[in-house]
C-alpha cells in the first residue's frame, strides 16, 4: 500500500472535495478542526482564496479565512450544491458589513441591517476640502414662500409669530395638566428648536427619541420624554396618519384649533397627564 500526501486524499479545493471533508469534520466533533491537519491546510487555502475580497474591503486576510470557518461549519454548506459557492457569499457578505460597521461606528451586526445600512459613512467636517455646511443641503434654510425678502414685506414674520404662538399655547397646556412649568418649557422650547433644523415632524421626532442627552439635561424619565414627543410632534406611526394623534399639539395648534378646544379632548389630556414627571407613571423609570 503506498501512503498518499495530505492534499491528494481530500482535494478540499473541489466542492465536492470540500463537501466531503466538512462532513468528516463534522462527525469529528468540536476537537476536529483544532487537531485535523486538513483543517488547519483548510484555512490557509481559505486565507490566501479570499485574501483580494479581504483586501478590497480593508480587511486583513485572517478575518475573511474566520468569515468562511464559520460558513463551513454551518449544516447549509454540506448540504449546498457548491459549498465553495456558499462559503464566499458568506465571506463577502460579512466582508462589506465589516466595513460598512467601520465607517457607521457601529458594529457588523448593526451594518448588516437596512436602518443602518442606508447612511454614510461618519466624517469629520475637517475631511473635506469645502465645509460641509457650504454646500450639504442639511444645513441650509430654504424660505418656504420662495420670494425675496427685499422685495416686498417680511413673508415669515406672520408665520414666526403663530409658531412661537404655538409654542407658548403648548408650554402653558402642559403646565395646566401637571407638568412643573421650567421642565415644560425647556423641553418644549427644545423640541421646537430641533423641529426647525430637523424641517421634517419624522426626522425631529426620531431623533429626539433618541436624544438621551436631552433626558437627562431636562431629567425627565423615559415615559415622560416619548410621551411628550407623541404629544407635540404627534404619533408618526402610518396607522395616525390624518388623526388628531397623529398631527399633534403644535400642528393642530396652527392650523386653529384654540386651546380650549384643546382642553376637550380627554384622550390628550389624559396622555399629558399620565406622562408628567410627578405621575407615577411618568415618574418612574429613568433611563
């Protein structure tokens, strides 16, 4: 009997070659892959295979050759028509989303998912030749009437006056319904002051609720802040969409409603009131 290298006798490099060898490492057990000397010959293959797709990602090779050791080891693999096919998307796959999590700041498994996927990569403002506020249209302010100021009478000066109308009309509900007058107003006034930058109720409302700085500047509890939020902004879930729950108190305010209309709407003042700092409801669960 002639005695064959370790490479002749498993051509892991094939599919069905890999397939086979997975196999026999599978029945092996969990010791298999640390003592087999096929496996360790496995993923040096591995490492050189996929050593470009590493590379064009910014990855280190090992770290593509650990994407597809965890690929391999996966029952979906053996059982695939080609478990080298499997084995790559597997480590391109994980390749982007490790590079996708270094540029969001955000681990891979957070890249991987479409709510963070979506944005750019972070930047400082000092990476760019140009400011970014000179040309990014987050940062500038379009006057809505489209008409030149000089031209003619201020066209925002009616409107500036019904939003701090509102604003002062929303300050004194919710300081009628419980809420300690300085939190009140801080919070609202700084509700409003994002709004304006946000320019959009859904953008300021889903970073406000993620605002944990602003919790805990105006020390309001979980509940009292995301209650406060749906109050004001109004509820952005489609199901509200046209509702009074979902214009909330500063639309409703400025499309005419008074105040005292306001006052007789009970499932507001009831959600106002529950989520006052001093209710035991709004009181509790800081964080």
């Amino acid at each position: 009997m002639t005695t064959t290298n370790v490479p002749s006798r498993t051509d892991f490099t094939t599919g069905e070659g890999l397939r086979a060898l997975l196999h026999r490492l599978h029945q092996g057990g969990p010791r298999a892959w640390r003592a087999d000397a096929e496996a360790a010959a496995l993923m040096h293959y591995a490492a050189e295979k996929y050593a470009p797709l590493a590379r064009k990602h910014g990855l280190d090779a090992w770290e593509a050759a650990s994407a597809a050791f965890e690929a391999m080891r996966t029952p979906a693999t053996r059982r695939a028509d080609d478990p080298w096919a499997v084995v790559t998307r597997a480590v391109q796959v994980t390749c982007i989303a490790e590079e996708r999590g270094n540029g969001l700041l955000c681990s891979p498994h957070q890249a991987r998912r479409v709510q963070f996927s979506v944005f750019h990569d972070a930047e400082r403002f000092s990476d760019r030749e140009n400011p970014l506020a000179d040309f990014h249209p987050a940062f500038h302010h379009h006057d809505p009437t489209g008409t030149d100021l000089a031209s003619g009478p201020e066209p925002t000066t009616e409107s500036s006056t019904a939003a701090s109308s509102a604003a002062e009309d929303t300050i004194a509900l919710f300081t009628m319904l419980g809420w300690p007058p300085h939190t009140a107003r801080g919070a609202i006034e700084y509700v409003c002051e994002r709004l304006a930058r946000a320019g959009s109720r859904h953008t300021a409302f889903e970073a406000l609720r993620r605002d944990k700085s602003a919790r805990a500047l105006l020390d309001l509890p979980a509940p009292s802040w995301h209650g406060l939020l749906r109050t004001v902004l109004g509820n952005p879930e489609p199901t509200y969409t046209g509702t009074s729950l979902g214009r909330g108190v500063l639309v409703r305010l400025l499309i005419g409603e008074p105040l005292r209309v306001l006052l007789r709407d009970d499932d507001l003042v009831l959600t106002i009131t529950v989520a006052a700092p001093s209710s035991p409801s709004g009181g509790e669960g800081r964080g």
